[in-house]
C-alpha cells in the first residue's frame, strides 16, 4: 500500500491571498476613486501659484499627504456611516459594513492616515499647508458625515466645502501663504460639488430615501433637484471664469469650453428626466473639474 507524502505548505504561501485581501480591504476604505481628483486639483493651485516649478520635495510630500488626509477622513466616514452602508446596494460591501474589518480597526486606520498625512505636509512644506490639510479632513468627518448629511438637504452644499480644500493646501505648500486666486480655485470646487453629486443622487435617490439620509432628490423630488442641478451649474460657470483675471485668455478659452459642455449635460439632464443623463452629467462632471484644473496649471506655468 502506497504512503501518501504529506508536504507541510509554506505558511506564507497559505497567508498570502488573506494578507492582500486586507491590503485591499484597507486601501479601500480610504474612497481611493476620488483621491486622484482631489490630488489635481491640489497640484494645478499648485503649479499656478509657483509659476509652474514648486521645488520637487514640497510637491511629493504635499500631493502625498495630501492624498493620505484625505483618505484618512474617508476612512473615518466609513466607519460612522456603517450603519447606512450596511443597507445600501452600493456601498453594503464595503469592508466595514460586510465584516472584514473591525469598526475600531477602522477608525484607527482613518484617524491614524489622516495624521500622519497632515505630518507630511508638515514636515515637507509647511504648517499652513498643514493646517488646511487638517481643517479639510475635520470639516469632512465632524460638520458634512457626523452633521449635515443626516440632517439637512444643504449637507453636499455647505458639507461640499470638506473637497475644495486641496486647492488652498497646494497654494499654501508652494507659496506659505494664500491669495485671491487661491481663493477663486477653492469657490470653483465648492460650486461644482452640488451638481455633481445631486447628478449621482439622482440616480441613487431610492437607496438615501431607505436609509433616511436627507438627500435634495429624496426631499424635495427629481424635478426640483435638476432644477437646482443647473442653477448651481449656472453659478459655478461664472465663479469659474474668475481665475481668468490673473490667468488670461489661456485658461479662459479651455473653461468657457469644458463649461459649456457641462451646461449641455445639465440641460440634457433637466429634459429627459432619466437615470442615464443624469449619470453622463456625473461622469462628465469629473472630467470637467480635472481638465479646468490641469488649463490652470498649463496657464498659470507660462503667465507669470
């Protein structure tokens, strides 16, 4: 009769799709996916206010911890909100709510990222870049995720503002101050913010209506939403053309274009009433704020 060979495995071969499985879990309650946009948009205040060469030292470690705060703060909005995230379709699978890790591990994780972020920016910039990294993360956790987004239909209006801070920390890293045009970067994202997320609300009304979460589309109904959608559309186009006063006609030709498309997307929006514009306006809407973004950096390099 015939001896099976038994062979112990390798305990890092068996440990292995387990280790990256929490890598990934982890890396995924940082919201990843929205990282990218908010990273260039803190690099094109950037370039424009160092004329385009911010010193290679400043731009790594800001960009990075930038990045680090604010997935920090996602974190932390993972882990307050995992009771509605249990519930909802799109978001039920995400590590906290589906088990995979701990809500105390989480919360550390979130705290832990958004500190050592802000210490980055510290140490590779300066602490008033820091500080506006800090008060970014602050205002996303404590005044839009524990606050305004259970309470009120303003939440992504007011709460908006946690996203339009990396403008003010890039301009911060590169110049240890602010100025106006750093400012008119920062109104750009805080106005762009509601018709771009009232876009996906839209399509995720019935999901915020079972959680309870106060959402313009759940409150006030689709109608009035699309209405408000190209309001704020109309607003955010004139605040946009602003840094055309220091930037010139090479940042204002690229921003009277990428906004008219997202006039057209609005107003398609509006027409049709369905779930597909109101979608193309949400996709579009990223690509606007990147490419108005990346015309301020080019401009903004060869301007001054």
């Amino acid at each position: 009769m015939a001896v099976e060979s038994r062979v112990a495995p390798d305990p890092s071969v068996v440990a292995a799709p387990g280790f990256w499985r929490l890598v990934a879990d982890y890396v995924a309650l940082l919201k990843p996916r929205i990282i990218p946009l908010l990273v260039l948009t803190e690099l094109g205040a950037m370039i424009v206010a160092a004329h385009g060469r911010p010193p290679a030292g400043v731009l790594l470690g800001s960009l990075v911890g930038g990045a680090l705060s604010a997935g920090g703060a996602g974190a932390v909005n993972c882990w307050f909100d995992r009771d509605i995230d249990a519930v909802m379709p799109r978001t039920r699978r995400r590590p906290i709510p589906a088990g995979r890790i701990r809500p105390t591990a989480g919360l550390g994780f979130g705290v832990g990222v958004t500190l050592a972020g802000v210490l980055l920016i510290d140490v590779s910039a300066n602490l008033l870049a820091a500080t506006l990294a800090a008060l970014g993360a602050l205002f996303y956790v404590f005044v839009y995720t524990m606050w305004l987004k259970r309470s009120t239909t303003q939440n992504i209006v007011i709460g908006g503002a946690a996203g339009a801070f990396p403008p003010l920390v890039g301009w911060a890293a590169a110049t240890g101050s602010l100025a106006p045009l750093a400012w008119a970067l920062f109104a750009i994202v805080f106005f762009w913010t509601p018709p771009h997320f009232w876009a996906l609300a839209l399509v995720l009304r019935r999901q915020y209506s079972a959680v309870s979460v106060p959402m313009l589309p759940v409150v006030a109904g689709p109608e009035r939403t699309r209405r408000a959608i190209l309001a704020y559309t109309g607003v955010m186009l004139v605040v946009s053309m602003a840094p055309a006063w220091w930037l010139g006609a090479p940042y204002a030709v690229p921003a009277i274009v990428l906004g008219g498309g997202f006039l057209g997307f609005a107003l398609r929006a509006l027409r049709r009433e369905d779930g597909r514009s109101a979608m193309e306006l949400f996709y579009y809407s990223l690509i606007y704020l990147g490419l108005l973004f990346v015309s301020a950096a080019l401009a903004g390099s060869t301007r001054f």
